[in-house]
C-alpha cells in the first residue's frame, strides 16, 4: 500500500513474512506548515489577524458572486470587528451601529486606518 498522505496513525505493514530481516526506512520529519518566525500555537491565517485588531477602525471589503444585479455583489462596511472565527467575522458598522455576520468565504480584504496589528516578526532560520 503507497501511501500518499501523511497520517499519525498509519502503521506499515510488512511486506514479506520469511525469515529474512526487514528493511526499515529511516525516520522522516514532516513539515508542519507553520511559517517560521509566529508565537507557538498561533499561526497567520486572516481570522486570527482579524483577531489581533478587533476594534480597530477599517473598511472591509466583501464581494458575493451568486448576486443578480451588478451593484448588489459588492458590500463595504466601515467600521470595526466585532470578532472572527475560523469561518466568519462579525463587523460592527460605524454609522448605523448595525453588526453584520459574513461568512469568510465573502472577505475580499480590509483597510485600516492605522497600522495593522500583527504578529511578532522574529526572524529564525529554518530547519530543512
């Protein structure tokens, strides 16, 4: 059986049962994906930035494509996050006061009046 995808739980089965001694391949490092250079458990995915500036002043930008009108597919909403999950954002509009929930798959981008908070950027040499 080749496998194709990493898993922590496949164990290889022998591929001959005589008495001869089984080769077995040397230990392999997976990479785990994260960026070098974020704080341990915390990696640089937008909700989790989103996360960092809630509060913040911005316009955030979210596009839909399944719309029919031409002016319908596009929302910008100025004012600040609420709060971010994996799957969505909840942003407070500054006008109205009204909160809107999107789901992720909608975010286009933000822009922040300042600067964006962000994680700690320390520079670490990777191990290959």
């Amino acid at each position: 059986m080749v496998q194709y995808y990493w898993n922590p739980n496949f164990q290889p089965q022998p591929s001959f049962q005589n008495n001869q001694q089984q080769m077995v391949p040397p230990p392999v490092t997976i990479p785990s994906g994260r960026p070098a250079g974020l704080p341990q458990g915390e990696q640089s995915y937008i909700e989790n930035i989103l996360r960092l500036n809630i509060g913040e002043p911005g316009i955030f930008h979210f596009s839909f494509s399944h719309t029919l009108g031409e002016t319908l597919n596009t929302r910008n909403v100025i004012g600040s996050v609420e709060a971010a999950g994996r799957d969505h954002v909840i942003v407070k509009e500054a006008s109205s006061g009204n909160s809107f929930l999107f789901p992720m798959i909608y975010f286009d981008y933000a822009e922040f009046e300042g600067d964006v908070n962000y994680f700690p950027q320390t520079i670490q040499s990777r191990q290959v």
